[in-house]
C-alpha cells in the first residue's frame, strides 16, 4: 500500500501537468516556492502565539497540516490557472519537467504527511533508495529546470520581441 502511495504521489503532478498541457517549469517553481513558504511556518511567531494554549501533539498536527496546505495549494493553483502553457505535444520536453515535479513533490511531500499514511512509506525500501539519492536527484532536477528556463528564454528572445532590439 505505501508504494503505492509513493507511485502516486510522484505520478498524479506528472499526469495532471501533461493531461491539460502546464508548463512544468512553472509547476516546478512554483513548488519550490510552496516549499520555502511551508518551511518557515514553525518560526512564525504570530502562529506560536495563536497555539500557545494549545497542547504539543495539536500543534505539531496543526502545522503540519498548514504545511501541507501551503506546500500543495500553490502547485494547484498554478495547474488549474495555467493550462494550454506548454508548447508541443503531449510528450514533449515538458515530460522531463513534469517527472522533476513528481519526484520533488515526494521529497516534499512524504515527511510532512500523516503519520499514518507516511509511516509505511518511510519504512518502504524504495522510498529509502529514493531518499539515499535525494541530494543527488534535486541537484540534477535543479539543473535540467535551469536548462529548461534557459532555453524557454532563448525560444521568446528569437520570436521577434521588439523590446529586445537595439535601437540604432
């Protein structure tokens, strides 16, 4: 049952962002940014004022939830908001984009989940493989996302944007 939920956790962006055609390098930023924004919930201090009163396991179940939130909301947004973005077919280099997406979302997502949907893929010899490399597998995501970008910027620069040329 956990690989299961692991294959579909890295599964369902890669499907949702090549069925209604996202630019996965937007996907991929934008999880990025889900990410960063969920990261620094713990030390806000307006939120630890508010669950003061609140006993240790609530809070932990409280942000955690909130990170979930702010870690997925975003990239659902963005896939809903940004359909038909991505040029070419249906597989096209946004394929490449899209798995970095569904492997990052893992990275991301399996800590924060429920103990007792996380429990099973923590322990689950796949998910330790997976993790052994993660450092690994960001820095190459990372890099083919920043070759994406790049070459995404050289494709708009060459289709005649006059704000690019120079005025003689």
């Amino acid at each position: 049952m956990a690989l299961v939920i692991l294959i579909g956790i890295i599964l369902s962006p890669i499907i949702l962002i090549e069925i209604f055609k996202v630019n996965s390098l937007v996907a991929y930023l934008t999880l990025c940014l889900g990410a960063v924004v969920s990261e620094f919930v713990d030390n806000n201090p307006i939120l630890k004022h508010f669950l003061k009163s609140s006993n240790y396991i609530n809070h932990i179940s409280y942000i955690n939830n909130l990170k979930l939130l702010l870690l997925l909301v975003p990239l659902v947004l963005v896939i809903i908001l940004m359909i038909r973005t991505a040029k070419g077919g249906l597989f096209s280099f946004n394929l490449i984009g899209s798995i970095c997406v569904g492997v990052l979302l893992a990275y991301l997502l399996v800590p924060i989940l429920p103990h007792t949907l996380n429990s099973g893929i923590l322990d689950n010899k796949y998910w330790l493989k997976l993790n052994n490399q993660k450092s690994n597998v960001i820095a190459v995501s990372s890099f083919i996302i920043l070759i994406m970008l790049v070459l995404q910027r050289s494709k708009f620069s060459h289709k005649g944007g006059s704000a690019l040329k120079h005025k003689k």
